[in-house]
C-alpha cells in the first residue's frame, strides 16, 4: 500500500530522532491498535521507547498524519493494560498544549466516536525536546 506522509512527519520525524523505516515498521507491525472515527493509532514497543502513528486509509493509500518516538517517563500508565488511544491521550495530555476546539472548548485531545470527531492534539514541541529518558 501507498503510503502519503504528511508535512508534520516530513518536518518533524528527524527533529524526533525518527526514521521513515521505524514509522513503517510501527505501522506494518504494531503491538497495539486503536481505530477512532476512521482514524487509526498504533504503537509499536522497542527496547526503550515506542514509537505511536496517527494514520486514515483510503482505498489505495495510508495517509501518515503524525507520529512520535516515546519514552516511559512521557507517560504515566500501564501501556500492557492499555490500548493505543490511551498512550496517545495520556501522551498528549502530558506534552500536548490547551487548542480551542469548536463545540468542545479547550482540549488536549478530544475523540467523540458517535460524531466521528478526532483531535490528537498539538505537541509542545519545547517540553518534548526537553524529555525523553528511560526505557520500556
């Protein structure tokens, strides 16, 4: 499958330490998989860091939105009692900052199923750079 990456990743992904091959391998490989109003979050686990994908597929074509290398002290749960939507909402709430979304106010990350509302929020990028220690 065609993969189209986004300007977040083409910008970012080496600013994060991340390679195109390792968001592949997250996405063609994943240990955990969420799907929220067609969109779709997955985690892959490496030794000491996981790397999260945001993605939406077309018919011939994934469309890579966003994705993050992180490190255990980023988040603060059970990622083996935890889905992937809660290792991006429990990372975001941590290094994301307040958007004002409309109808809903000012959020980190909002996902309302019944509507097909996804908002995965917008990282720090600061109070992410600063971080990142630890393993899994």
């Amino acid at each position: 499958m065609q993969i189209v990456w986004s300007k977040m990743i083409e910008k970012f992904a080496p600013v994060f330490g991340l390679t195109k091959e390792q968001i592949e391998d997250a996405y063609n490989k994943p240990d955990k998989t969420s799907i929220l109003g067609g969109n779709y979050i997955t985690v892959k686990f490496y030794g000491g860091y996981a790397i999260l994908v945001t993605f939406t597929m077309q018919m011939d074509h994934a469309n890579f939105m966003n994705a993050y290398k992180i490190f255990p002290d980023m988040i603060n749960i059970d990622v083996d009692k935890s889905e992937a939507v809660d290792v991006l909402t429990n990372f975001m709430e941590n290094y994301g900052m307040l958007v004002e979304v409309p109808g809903v106010g000012k959020v980190k990350t909002h996902f309302n199923e019944g509507k097909k509302e996804f908002f995965q929020g917008i990282l720090d990028m600061e109070k992410y750079l600063q971080s990142g220690t630890g393993r899994f």
